[in-house]
C-alpha cells in the first residue's frame, strides 16, 4: 500500500514535467518559426492598417454619409438611419471618433476574413457527415475557451499588436457563422433539390443556384452573430495593443475613470446595435423572398 502514498507526488512530478515540456517546446517553435508566421501575415497586416487609414483620413461628412447610405441600402428603415446618424455625431462630440473608426476597421476586416473561411468550412460541413463531425468539437472548444488562453499561444508566436489582436477577434467570432451556414443548406428542402437534379443540376449549379440563395437567411443570422461576438472581443482585444474603443475601456478600469469607460463602453453598444438592427433587417427581407 505504500505505492499508494507516493502516488499524487509521482503524479504531481509527472504533470510537471509535462507542462515543463509543453513550455520548452512551444517556445522553441516560437522562436524558430516565429518571425516566418509573421512575415506570413504581413499582408494582412498591411490590408488592415491601409483599411484603418482610409476610415482616419476620409473626411467625418463623407463617412457618415457612407454609413448612412449603406443603412439605408440594406434596412431601407428611417428609424435606423435617424439612429445611426445621431449615435455617430455623438461619438464625434464626445471625441471618440478616431478610436470608433479604428474599432469600425477591425471589426469589418474580422467579419470578411470570418465569412471568407466561415461559409466554406459550413459548407463542406453540410456536405460530409464526416466533416461535420470532426469540426463541431473544434467550434465546441473555440466557444467554450476563455479568450485568455488562446491569447497565450497567439502573443508568443505574433507578438503584441493588430494581426495578433485581429486573429483572437476572428477565433471568438467564426464558429456561430460556420455552425449557421451549415444548418442553412442542411434545411433545404429535398423536394427542391430533387426538381433541381431533375432539370439536369449538378452538385455545383444545385448549390450555388439553389442551397446557398435559399439558406442566405440563416447565413446572415451567423454573420449577424460574428459581428456581435467580434465586438464582444474588442476590449480583450485591446489588452494586446489593438487600437480601438477597447482601449479607453482598459484604461478606464486601470485607472477609476468611470465617465471615461462609460462613454467609450456606450460607443461599443451603439455599433453593435447598429450592425444588429441592420444584419436583421436584411435577413428579414430575405426571408419575405424566400416566403414569396
């Protein structure tokens, strides 16, 4: 029975030894390999910073009148026009705006970088059983996480800055579009499918002709939710060097500034309540389409 007693020390002495070799080897693949990932992701980089720019130096009228004109476009709504227009004067009065265009850039590079690897990983899910089965855990796993964690890994690799900051955002943000573009073509009808196979369809016309513009609804609800998760990461985001309304927030929680973090913290929920209300709007006349 003594082996007993010396069991949680051995064990104890064990464990050690594995983290110590899961530190040693990470760091070696670090620091071998490192400046390699990053040279990878320099256009990234680039795309990302030459995006903010063009939302820094477009002069304040010509943006809102952008924004305004793309609200309009896809809710066709007065109400959320007139909302979008008095949330984004008063983020300018208050002196936030270089920091909610800054937000605005990564948020909307995070959203197309999500939709481009998203929709294509949802739909070899829809395609394979197999497939989905090997990729519902990793999404599993990419939502349960803490973001901190996988914070860890990416800073030791990138460093600190926007591509490390834009690729947490993107690891919080992709699994409700993945997980909602294959549930859209998954719920298509057979019926339809089988009158397309009989005018001749082949898997690609039926697809891209049929199962994508008939699951659009539910595909822009995931892109409706990555947004939200997107701007759910901005502030934890900020912790490594993301510029943004993030940073005033960790700054205000650093420091007490109460008003400080109040009105940046504001500034965040008016952008998600905009892209939400207008993602909505969108899917829902989508849905009138697709019921027509």
């Amino acid at each position: 029975m003594e082996w007993l007693t010396k069991f949680p020390e051995m064990d104890r002495n064990g464990l050690r030894e594995f983290k110590k070799t899961v530190d040693n080897s990470f760091t070696s693949f670090s620091r071998n390999y490192g400046e390699g990932i990053e040279s990878f992701f320099d256009p990234l980089l680039s795309f990302l910073v030459g995006f903010e720019k063009l939302f820094l130096n477009t002069p304040w009228p010509i943006t809102i009148f952008t924004i305004l004109s793309i609200c309009w476009l896809a809710s066709r709504s007065i109400l959320i026009v007139s909302g979008t227009l008095l949330s984004f004067l008063l983020i300018g009065y208050f002196g936030m705006w270089e920091d909610t265009m800054s937000t605005l850039a990564i948020i909307l590079v995070a959203t197309l970088l999500c939709i481009c690897i998203g929709i294509p990983i949802g739909i070899a899910m829809a395609r394979s059983n197999k497939v989905q089965t090997l990729i519902l855990p990793i999404l599993d796993v990419m939502q349960t996480i803490p973001s901190f964690v996988y914070l860890i890994p990416v800073v030791m690799l990138l460093g600190i800055g926007k591509v490390p900051g834009l690729i947490a955002v993107c690891i919080y943000a992709i699994p409700p579009i993945v997980r909602l573009t294959n549930l859209g073509i998954r719920l298509v009808d057979k019926d339809i499918l089988e009158a397309a196979e009989s005018f001749g369809a082949n898997y690609w016309q039926k697809l891209f002709g049929v199962q994508i513009p008939l699951a659009l609804p539910t595909i822009f609800a995931g892109v409706n939710q990555t947004i939200m998760m997107a701007l759910a990461m901005v502030v934890i985001a900020s912790m490594i060097g993301v510029q943004g309304l993030g940073l005033p927030v960790l700054r205000a929680i650093s420091n007490q500034y109460l008003a400080l973090g109040l009105l940046n913290g504001l500034a965040i929920v008016v952008l998600a309540i905009i892209f939400d209300r207008v993602t909505q709007k969108i899917g829902e006349r989508m849905q009138k389409y697709k019921s027509d």
